[in-house]
C-alpha cells in the first residue's frame, strides 16, 4: 500500500526513527547529523537538534528525553521540549553503533565496534 504521510527535512540518508511512548512525536537521526523532533498530529519538524559530529547512528526517547549516538563516539542527551543538549557521555573508542534507555530516562544503554556495552547513570550523567 501506500505510505500515510511523508516526513522530508534532513539533508541525507535517515539512519534511525523511533516513536516517543506516546505515539505524538517521531525522532529521526540522520547522516547529516542532526536529530529531528517530528509532530505526529501536523506532520511537522518541532525541532532540529545539532551538536553530533559525524552520523547519527541511533535514536530512542523516553518520557521528555532522547538518547542519540553517533560515529563521532559520543551518546547525547537531550530535552525533548525544549531541544537542548543536556549531557555528551562519552567513553567508547570506536564507532556507537546502538542506543536504548529505560522508560524513566535513568538508565542508558550503548554498544558500538570497540565491543563493549557501556552503562549510563542518566541522572548524574556518567557510566
């Protein structure tokens, strides 16, 4: 069938999407970088969050927060109202290739090429 709607603003190839718990926003990660908070009511782009230096590999929320990591070997943490950037963790030598959190935003999960999991405490913003 066809698709219901169509959601174009990054600049290149999406890599990761995912839906916020409830159903309203989708969060798109792309190779161009950014991470897009995307209204699922109006179809359109809330806000564009920048700060990753290389491709964004993996995006995922949890209550009013997204978790991204990317090839630049740093998870962000970001504030889904208001767009900011509330912490970079990093810790892993090679490429992140995958990020989760728990449904409270405290706990992070991220694996990536120098095979490791790495834990993160999200409320102190450490491994």
């Amino acid at each position: 069938g066809d698709s219901e709607a169509e959601l174009r603003k990054h600049l290149d190839l999406v890599r990761s999407v995912c839906f916020n718990e409830s159903g309203k926003l989708v969060i798109s990660g792309s190779k161009d970088r950014t991470v897009l908070v995307w209204d699922t009511t109006t179809r359109s782009c809330l806000r564009k969050l920048s700060g990753h230096k290389a491709v964004i590999r993996a995006v995922h929320a949890a209550g009013q927060k997204i978790i991204s990591c990317s090839q630049d070997k740093t998870v962000r943490l970001w504030n889904a109202d208001s767009g900011d950037c509330e912490a970079v963790l990093s810790g892993h030598e090679n490429d992140i290739r995958s990020v989760c959190m728990d449904a409270t935003a405290s706990i992070g999960v991220s694996c990536g090429f120098d095979k490791s999991v790495r834990v993160w405490d999200l409320k102190q913003w450490t491994e």
